[in-house]
C-alpha cells in the first residue's frame, strides 16, 4: 500500500483530479491551477480555499493572531493571481479542548485584521475539536472582471517578479538552529520576525492586473517557493523559463556574506512569500512596471520564456532544480 509520505502532496493532488473529473466545476481555469472560477454577470466568481496547520506553519516567535493573518494572505494570494479580489471569507478551526479562549480570539483577531486589510467580509465558518495541534482553513470567493489568469506563455513574453526574496528561507534555516539549541528566539533578526509573521499579498495590483489583462499571459502566486512557482508556469505553458537574475532581500545579502551562506539557495527555496509571477507581452511591460512603480510595488523582469518546448528552469545559464514545500 502506497502512503501519502511515499507520494507526496503534488503527487496526491494529481491523483484526486484524475478520479474527480467528472464532477470538476467548468471554467476556464484548469484543475490544479491557484483557483476556480465560473462565469457570472459579465464577470467571474473565483473561488479558492487554503490551510495549514500550526507544526508546519507557525514558528516560535509568530502569535497566534500572526497564525489567522497568514491564513487570510495565503487565500487571498491565490486568487489575487487570478486577476480577482476576494469579497467573502469563510473560516474554519481546529483547536484542542485545552487551549486558551484567548489563544483561539487571538487567532480570529488575526483573521479579521487580514480581512480589513484586504478588503471583504467574514461570512461564516466552523470549528472542530482537534487532538494535539490547531489547525485552520480559509475559503475565499472573489470577483474578475475580466477572464482570469491562468498559468500560460508564450516564447518572448517578460518574466515579472514583484517582492524579494530570501528572508522565509533564512527563517527556515534560523529555525533549525532554534531546535538545536544553537540560538535563542531573541537571536532571529528583526526582519525575518517582521516578513514570516505579517506577509503581505500585493493587493495593490488588483487594478493593475486588470488594466493590462490583455497583456498578462499568467500568473502564478508563491507560496510553495519561488522556484517551484517559476516550473509551475513553465510546466503550464510548455516552455522553458531562462532567468538572468532573482530579487534577493538586501538585508539577506549582507547576513549571507557574513555567515558564508547562499543567499540564491535561500531566496529560491523559501516559500510562503506570497507574491506573484508574471508572464507578460513585452509590448506591455514598460508601462505595466511604470504603473507598479507609482503605487510604490517592488517588480521588475528578470527572465523570459524561451523557445525550448521542455518543463525547465535556468539561472543564468545553470538549470536549477525543482523543490518546494510539500505536506506529508
């Protein structure tokens, strides 16, 4: 018998599409993409929902109201990719018997400061008793409309990356040495505790990503690492992704260089940003970066699609490899 550990998440979800066919919601987004979506009133209705529980996403120095705030990004992320804007989120928990009354509202506090961030209304949810850990999952119906934007490209279109990177891959690496004693939580620099307990989705670029929709050709939200969200859409498409830089945090350069790190390892295997690749017709690409400039996004192309019909990734010349967070 085969067990999730053995197959993996990717390879579990792939399993439960193949089976599921036949009852999949119609529209123009594939299975498997960042979200659904249907056709409504000259629009679409996106629909998305995300989790995760506290052993894998929460680390020591997050509260449990940075927990609930996590929670609504990951959602909101994933259909902000698509071109929408999430209008109602609905909440569910787990939670053992013996946790605080505290500790649960502090977790929907974060949840209901994410959602005034964000924009939208809480409109219901659920909580279970759960045995040993906490656990949350947040459904989000959002609105396009325009068609959204699935995962594709074409040879010669620009490879846009809003954010920077490497600080949660810095955490994760901070993290281990937290477990081996090595440091205190005193230790974790300031900037990491800020990026992994408050992430923030672009949401300034709902607009924009509808004003250029004509242009965008894909997106794809990052969640899982940089990297696997580059052969995401490099899988979609059919082609190749040749990149001549990655948006590495200053402040990750400077602790890489003194603790003799790589901060490009850092910066492509991290996860949980929550920000967004774009594949985009060049003839857009000035203005569209214009336009993200004014509302102070950090984006710019580092890359472009190839003409190479193979599901790959280069850096600079090098192909990188393909590794992201999976549960099991």
């Amino acid at each position: 018998m085969i067990k999730l550990k053995d197959l993996g998440e990717k390879g579990f979800i792939k399993n439960i599409i193949e089976e599921n066919k036949g009852i999949w919601i119609w529209g123009p987004l594939k299975p498997g993409d960042d979200a659904s979506a249907v056709p409504y009133l000259g629009g679409y209705i996106i629909l998305k929902i995300d989790g995760f529980a506290s052993h894998d996403s929460k680390y020591p120095w997050n509260t449990w109201r940075d927990f609930g705030w996590k929670a609504v990004t990951a959602c909101v992320s994933d259909i902000l990719s698509k071109g929408g804007k999430p209008f109602a989120y609905l909440i569910s928990l787990g939670m053992p018997g013996d946790m605080s009354v505290e500790d649960g509202l502090e977790i929907m506090r974060g949840v209901a400061e994410a959602i005034d961030y964000y924009g939208g209304y809480l409109a219901g949810g659920d909580t279970n008793s759960s045995k040993d850990d906490v656990w949350i999952d947040v459904a989000c119906v959002g609105h396009s409309p325009n068609d959204p934007i699935g995962r594709n490209a074409q040879p010669g279109d620009h490879i846009i990356i809003t954010g920077d990177y490497g600080l949660t891959g810095l955490a994760y690496l901070l993290y281990l040495k937290y477990l081996d004693k090595k440091i205190d939580i005193k230790d974790v620099p300031h900037e990491v505790v800020s990026t992994t307990s408050r992430p923030r989705a672009p949401i300034e670029t709902y607009d924009l990503l509808n004003k250029y929709r004509k242009c965008i050709r894909g997106s794809v939200d990052i969640s899982d690492s940089l990297a696997e969200s580059l052969y995401l859409l490099s899988e979609y498409s059919g082609y190749s992704i040749k990149l001549h830089d990655i948006p590495i945090n200053s402040f990750v350069r400077e602790f890489s260089s003194k603790e003799n790190i790589d901060p490009v390892e850092l910066a492509l295997y991290g996860g949980e940003e929550f920000q967004l690749i774009l594949s985009i017709d060049p003839s857009c690409t000035n203005d569209f970066l214009k336009d993200l400039k004014r509302r102070n996004i950090n984006a710019d192309v580092y890359g472009v699609v190839t003409e190479e019909r193979r599901v790959a990734v280069y850096l600079k010349e090098r192909e990188i490899y393909r590794k992201g967070f999976q549960h099991f």
